[in-house]
C-alpha cells in the first residue's frame, strides 16, 4: 500500500503540461528499453512483449520521473517570466 502523503496544493496540469509529461515519459520508456536491449545484448522484445516492459519502467521509475518533471516544471515557470518578457504585455505565460 502506497503510504505517501497526497499533495493537494499543486495546481492542476494543463492539458499541454500533460500532452507534454506524457511525451516525456514514452521517451523514457523506449529509452529504457534501448538500455534493456544494450545490457541484454539483444533486442528485449525478443524475450518478452513490448508492454512489459513498459508496465516494468512504470513500476519502477513514473513516480520518481513524475515528481522530476514536475518539480522541473514549476522551476522553469518561476524563472520563465524573467528570461523571456513577452513583446506584448497583454500575452502572459501559462505558469
């Protein structure tokens, strides 16, 4: 059982923000499957179905690459208005 602390005072993913983690986490899936075939010096799907080994990555990292891209996220957003002042006042960030 998962006895984490849910934190609530986050605001809520945009849809871009969640199109966004989602692209990032397939890339790290077929990263971690790239690696998986190196270390086995064959292609992993040659032992096992493609979901797999995905559903293993899942089990193994999403949480902490989650809270990563996250935490990078807000970061980003915090210092975003600083580096990048919009030509148009009347166009604000999405942070």
């Amino acid at each position: 059982m998962n006895t984490e602390k849910f934190d609530d005072s986050r605001e809520p993913l945009s849809e871009q923000d969640l199109r966004e983690s989602a692209q990032a986490e397939r890339e790290e899936m077929l990263k971690y499957k790239w690696y998986l075939g190196e270390k086995l010096g064959h292609d992993p799907e040659d032992d096992r179905p493609a979901w797999e080994i995905f559903a293993e990555w899942v089990d193994r990292y999403a949480a902490a690459f989650r809270q990563h891209w996250e935490a990078q996220r807000r970061h980003a957003c915090l210092y975003e208005p600083l580096r990048d002042l919009p030509q148009n006042p009347a166009i604000q960030p999405d942070c």
